[in-house]
C-alpha cells in the first residue's frame, strides 16, 4: 500500500499502521479514510497530503 505524506509538517500516513488514536485502523487504505480525518501533528486535511 502506499504511504501519504502531509506537505505541511512531514507525517507520513501509513496504511499498515493507520493512526488508532484518531480510530482508523491498521490495514485502512487512505481511500478509505474517511474526509473529515486530520493530520494527528499538525491538523490539515487530507488535501494537504501527497502520495509518496
């Protein structure tokens, strides 16, 4: 799976491992988090966010 960057502070979003402590979980592809998610460093959304 790929692996998202956030243009903004540099967390690297990784399907692998999802963010649980925002409640996605391990395995979730990033087209599957949902709209409204942010980025847990910095706050922006997904659209602040490029493929690697």
């Amino acid at each position: 799976m790929d692996k998202w960057v956030c243009t903004v502070c540099g967390y690297v979003y990784d399907p692998e491992v999802g963010d649980p402590d925002s409640g996605i979980a391990p395995g979730t592809a990033w087209e599957d988090v949902p709209d409204d998610w942010v980025c847990p460093t910095c706050g922006v959304g997904k659209d602040d966010f490029e493929k690697m």
